[in-house]
C-alpha cells in the first residue's frame, strides 16, 4: 500500500478506554473512515493495530520493501518507551506523521517526551480521530505532489 496507518497497544480498545480522553470512535470506525478517505482519493491504505512492539517494527521493515510512501502512526505508549520504533522508522527512511488523540502535552510529565517527534514530518495531538483524517489528507497531498 502506498500509505501505512499504524496503531499500539491499548488502541484496540478505542471506544471504551477512557472516553472522556480518547473519545467515543471504535478503532474500527476510524479506519474505515481512513480507507474511504484514501479509496476516494485513488491511493491504497493498509492499518494495523498491535499491542507488541515487535509487530510494528517488523511491519515498518516490511513497509520498507513493500512501497509503503508514507507512514502515519500513533505509537500509544511506545511514543514514550521505544527507541525501537525510532530506529526502524529510520531504518526505512519513509517520511511519517505522529498522530494522538489526546493532547498529551496537557497530561502527565511523561507523556510530553516522544521518540518519534523530532524526526517526523508533523505531529498531531489532542484533536481525537479527526487527528488521523488530517494528517492522512496531508499525505495524500504529498504523494500527488511527488509523482
Ligand atoms: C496516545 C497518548 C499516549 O500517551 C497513550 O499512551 C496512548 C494514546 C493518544 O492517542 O492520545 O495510549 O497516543
């Protein structure tokens, strides 16, 4: 796919894992939102949520060789702990966009440090799902404007 959507631990649960922080949207919902987004748009998204770091990071290698142009991720708690999904988003050299739905900067103190941000294009924090629909328009706009 040209564009990979990646979602960690606990999202899975989206919709009734503290909705008051992260809203009433099932992962579900919001990637079917994001397929139709991208199908109108002609360009083919893959998502994948997984609770184990592993997993991720080898679907970002795989990304690397599958001509996957554009990552968008929400790391959950592994924005905070991973210099694993650093590296391999490094690694693979694809440009990515770091997506929360809460704003994490008005949370705890260790919620304000990701290993992510300093090397992705952008981030999104604390506009719940819609986070994710802008940061994929933004992708498809990159991608038209590359090719
Ligand atoms: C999150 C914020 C993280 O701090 C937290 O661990 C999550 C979700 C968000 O989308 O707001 O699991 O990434």
């Amino acid at each position: 796919p040209a564009i990979l959507v990646l979602h960690g631990p606990n999202l899975n649960l989206l919709g009734q894992r503290e909705p008051g922080i992260y809203g009433a949207d099932t992962l579900d919902s919001i990637n079917k939102r994001l397929s139709t987004q991208a199908e109108q748009a002609g360009v083919s998204l893959d998502a994948l949520q997984s609770n184990h770091e592993g997993a991720l990071v080898d679907r970002i290698h795989q990304a690397g060789a599958d001509g996957t142009r554009f990552v968008i991720i929400n790391p959950a708690a592994y924005t905070h702990t991973s210099v694993a999904l650093r590296d391999a988003l490094l690694a693979v050299n694809i440009p990515f966009i770091e997506v929360h739905l809460s704003n994490v900067h008005a949370r705890e103190p260790f919620r304000q440090h990701s290993y992510l941000s300093d090397k992705a294009v952008g981030v999104i924090s604390g506009l719940g799902a819609l986070g994710y629909e802008l940061a994929l328009a933004y992708a498809l706009r990159d991608l038209r404007i590359a090719h």
